[in-house]
C-alpha cells in the first residue's frame, strides 16, 4: 500500500460569520509555526459566505478550503443554489458532496451525487464523497451493502485518485457522540477499497484517501486515524474551536 498523507478535513456545516474566522487563523498559525502540514493536509470546509475572507486570511499557506455543496450545473435560474465555478473562484480547491445531511434535508439520491461530484471536477475541485449508513441499516446488518451500493452509485466517471475523497459517516454517528467500533471502521474501510479497485483499478484505488467522519475528537482520532485505510477525517463539530481542530490535526504525527 502506498503510503497516503492524511487530509484533515473541518466541515463547519452552517455554523459561523465572520467573526469565527479567528479560528481558522489560530489554526494557521499553529500549523506554519510547527510545520503540522508535514503531517496532513487540512481544510476548512466553510459556509460559502466565508469562503472568499479565508482565502485571503489562508493566501500563502498550505490550509485548504472546500465548500460543502455545489449544484450540478454551471450557473442559471436556481435560487439559492451555488455552482462548482463560484466554489473554485471564491478560493475553493473543494467540496464536500452528498453530505448525509443533504441527502435528508434536500433528499439528494446517489445519482445526484456522482452528477454533482462530477461538476466539481469540470471545476477542477476535489469532491469530498460521503457515504453512510443509518442507525437502522447498521442493526439489520445492512452495512456493508448499504456503502458499497452507495459508493458505486455516487461516483461520475471522471473519478481520479487526485479528484476524489470518499467519507465514510455513519449517519447515526454524526453529532452523536457515538462512534463505531475500531473493528467496525475497519472492516467498511477495508471494504470500501476493495470497491474502490474493482471500480478504477488497483493502482489508482491504492492512493484514493478514505476519511472517517462522525464524532471525532482529539480523544479519539489517533486510535481512529492510525487504522489501516483510514487516511484522515471530516469533523464537524470539533472543526468549530482551534484548539479542538488542532488537537485532531497533532494526532495525525505518529
Ligand atoms: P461531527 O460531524 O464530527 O460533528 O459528528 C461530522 C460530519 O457531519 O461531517
């Protein structure tokens, strides 16, 4: 297995103004003073209100950004929507994609998902895929078909190594509190790339990363983050506080 630079990712879902900013600049700091980018890539999956102020606050440095939808198209009459192109053009080298949340609150099906990653990559975005089981696909022992049904079913053909990050959120984990087991991660890990080189060959699925999310802290991201095929995390809530955020990104030098 080639060995794969863990992306630590913080999905701020619809959390912060302008004035948060003062986290992601005391991650900055704390990044460049002690070389934490050696260890990890780390972005900032921001409100797209935020994207444009970060990208200044972050010009010159290694943290990334990534916004946290895109429609599937380019521009046109769709309210409220925003396009791969302004995510890019905002300072976005990212997007998060069929965020469970999406999937509930937009009722967004794998098929939107793959059209929509597929948009970010036209954009020369990377498209942070996320797959996941409910609470009750889980009990029913619906897991491993539940993800790998979804992956399959999520991902455009444009995919690449370079263009593509598959998350695995177990939707009963998110801002739980609870986490599957080591074992349990694992194990759809090891699935999941199993799928991966059956869909693109063996060669390109070693280097595709495959983030964990769904309640990681700083007490327990280095027990999740050192699993084989695990290659770094999406966090939400303890994306929100510099030192939490930190916290998870240090576990990453081992
Ligand atoms: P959480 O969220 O870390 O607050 O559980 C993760 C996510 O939804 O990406």
């Amino acid at each position: 297995m080639t060995s794969i630079k863990p992306l630590i990712a913080g999905n701020w879902k619809m959390h912060g103004v302008k004035a948060a900013l003062a986290e992601v600049e005391a991650v900055k700091s704390r990044v460049t003073a002690d070389s934490l980018n050696e260890h990890a890539d780390i972005m900032f999956c921001l409100p797209a209100t935020l994207l444009a102020p970060a990208a200044q606050l972050l010009t010159g440095t290694s943290v990334l950004l990534g916004g946290q939808d895109c429609h599937h198209l380019v521009s046109g009459a769709h309210t409220g929507d925003i396009s791969a192109e302004m995510l890019a053009d905002a300072g976005a080298a990212a997007v998060i994609i069929g965020h469970s949340e999406r999937r509930t609150d937009h009722a967004e099906s794998s098929k939107d998902v793959a059209l929509k990653a597929q948009a970010a990559h036209d954009c020369n975005l990377q498209a942070i895929v996320c797959i996941g089981e409910t609470k009750g696909e889980r009990s029913a022992g619906l897991t491993l078909n539940v993800v790998k049904r979804q992956l399959r079913a999520s991902l455009p053909n444009t995919v690449t190594s370079k263009n593509i990050v598959i998350a695995y959120e177990p939707v009963w984990a998110i801002g739980t509190g609870l986490t599957p087991s080591l074992n349990d991660v694992s194990e759809v890990h090891r699935v999941l790339r199993a799928e991966l080189e059956d869909i693109v060959g063996s060669i390109e699925a070693q280097s595709i990363k495959l983030i964990y999310g769904g309640s990681v802290k700083p007490g327990n991201a280095k027990d999740i983050l050192s699993l084989a095929n695990v290659n770094g995390a999406l966090v939400g809530g303890a994306s929100l506080k510099s030192e939490d955020f930190l916290g998870i990104i240090s576990s990453c030098k081992i």
